[in-house]
C-alpha cells in the first residue's frame, strides 16, 4: 500500500482542536500498526470511531453525536 498525503489549511481554532483531538487519541489507547506518519494514524483513528458512532445512531441522527 502506498502513503497518501494530505494537506489541509486551516484556521487557528480547526488547528487547535485537531491537535487537541490527536493528543486526547494518544491517551486513549494504543495506536495500531500501518503505514504514514502518527498524526495521520491518529486523524484516521478519529474518523473510523466518528463513523462507528454514527452507525450506531443511525443514518438520520447524524448530528445526535454531539449531544453525547
């Protein structure tokens, strides 16, 4: 499999909470093997267990998730 890279601009806030984001992942449990740098692992990590959650929801409470 090859890396991608990704590139995002983003302000102060979106900056500030994506890397808040990473920091709370990194406590939370151990990181799995694959491929591409940390972050990215981490950012993918947060993206599977946003969809996780939004499948255990369901399709129509897509923003119930902040509620939570």
């Amino acid at each position: 499999m090859t890396d991608r890279t990704m590139l995002l601009e983003l302000d102060e806030d979106d900056f500030r909470s994506i890397q808040e984001a990473i920091a709370c992942r990194q406590l939370y449990r151990v990181m799995p093997d694959g491929g591409g740098n940390m972050q990215g692992r981490i950012v993918a990590e947060i993206c599977r267990g946003f969809l996780e959650l939004k499948d255990v929801l369901g399709e129509d409470s897509s923003e119930s998730w902040k509620n939570t």
